[in-house]
C-alpha cells in the first residue's frame, strides 16, 4: 500500500512536477504480464523517475548496502526500499550472480514487471558499460520479453556522489519488447547469453546516444580510482 500511495499522491506528483519528464515509447510497456525492463544506469534518480511514470507497479533488484547502511539514515533508507517493494541482492561473493536470478525469476513468476541495470552499477563518467549476463538468463529462462529503456539527463541533475539533484528536465525512453523465445533452453550456454545481452546493450545504447565502453563498469570504476591514487591531479 505504501508504494502506491508514494507512487499515486507523494513522491510520484512531486517528480513530475519538477522534473517534468518527457516521455517516449510507453506504449511498450506491457499492460499485463512479466516482462524485464532493462536500462542504463546513470544516476540515484533513476530509482525513482522511471516507476514514478510508469503505470504498473515495478520490482527493481537493489544492492543489499540500500538496507544495511548504520545509523538512523542508514535504517530509514532500509525501511523505504522495503517498503516500495525493493529486493536486496548482495553484490559480493561468487553466489551474487545466482542470488540475484532466483530473486529475479520469483518476480516474473507472479507476472510482474522486473527492473534491472544490466550494467551492474552506476556509470561513473556517463557512458554506456558492457552488460552482466543476468539479464540474458532471467529473460530466457523465464521466457518473458525485455523492453529496452535510456535515461537521458539524469546524469546531469545527479552524478554519483552529488547528494541533491538539480532540477532540469530528463527523458525516459522505451524500445520496443525484444523477443529471445529463439534462445529457448540456452540460457547455460554461454554464446547465447552474451549474445543475448549484447543485443539489448545495443538497443539501450541506440535510445540513450552515449557513448559505448566494451568493459564491465566496476572494472573501469576500479581503474579510475587507481589513476587517482597514483596521479590525483591527472585524475582531476
């Protein structure tokens, strides 16, 4: 209940009205049924931009730090991603991978719509990073289509580390559903889910317009932070 009356009456009106969000491709999105919507990830805003316009109700899988940060900050963003219907997913250890498809595949199992950044994480620098196979898997397994969708702008009202967003308008775009019933019983070969995954890289890729980085975002992230170790005012 609560994540409707957030979605219908408090944070929902509110982004519209400030943002004021240009909207592409909505009729893709399916009135009914599971489906995986798949997008780029740029800012902590798109959390809550793209569900607030959104008709349905969607899940998104969350990183488990959201639900254990400490203090009273800490259990106040706990208590609010669990009260829109988030699911925590612990991002380390060789299980996360799996962790996150059986979390994924038990909400496509109820017909929901499921969220997910193929990319893994935020983009640091606002360029498209190389999606994790998860998606490939959940769509092929469960046999439920993948819409596409870009945020555009967001990274400009807020960039990882900036803490409040500035108010310029952003555009949401949908592609349409992509179809995988062909890869049907290859979501272990892995071939097929990276092909899979390439193909709706390429679709967010063509509705978004950044520019595209063949490499895992953490794995650049990570680089980055080396280079400022090493060279801090080149890294400025």
């Amino acid at each position: 209940m609560f994540y409707y009356v957030l979605k219908y009456v408090v944070l929902g009106p509110l982004l519209r009205l400030v943002f004021r969000p240009r909207i592409e491709g909505l009729e893709h999105i399916p009135d009914d049924g599971a489906a995986i919507v798949a997008g780029n990830h740029l800012s902590f805003s798109d959390h809550f931009l793209m569900p607030s316009i959104l008709k349905r109700r969607i899940t998104f899988l969350a990183k488990a730090e959201y639900f254990t940060g400490p203090g009273i900050k800490g259990k106040l963003t706990a208590a609010f991603f669990h009260s829109i219907g988030q699911i925590p997913v612990d991002r380390s250890g060789k299980e996360a991978g799996q962790a996150a498809i059986r979390e994924g595949l038990g909400v496509l199992s109820k017909g929901e719509l499921l969220g997910i950044y193929p990319e893994g994480t935020r983009s640091h620098d606002g360029r498209l990073y190389k999606g994790k196979v998860g998606v490939a898997v959940m769509a092929i397994r469960a046999g439920v289509p993948v819409i596409p969708c870009a945020m555009v702008g967001t990274f400009e009202i807020q960039p990882p580390g900036q803490k409040v967003p500035k108010v310029k308008r952003v555009t949401i775009r949908f592609g349409e559903p992509l179809d995988f019933s062909r890869y049907a019983g290859l979501e272990d070969q892995k071939a097929a889910i990276r092909a899979v995954t390439d193909e709706i890289m390429y679709a967010i890729l063509g509705l978004s317009g950044q520019e595209y980085v063949d490499e895992y975002a953490v794995k650049a992230k990570a680089a980055q932070g080396e280079e400022s170790k090493k060279f801090p005012r080149r890294a400025r």
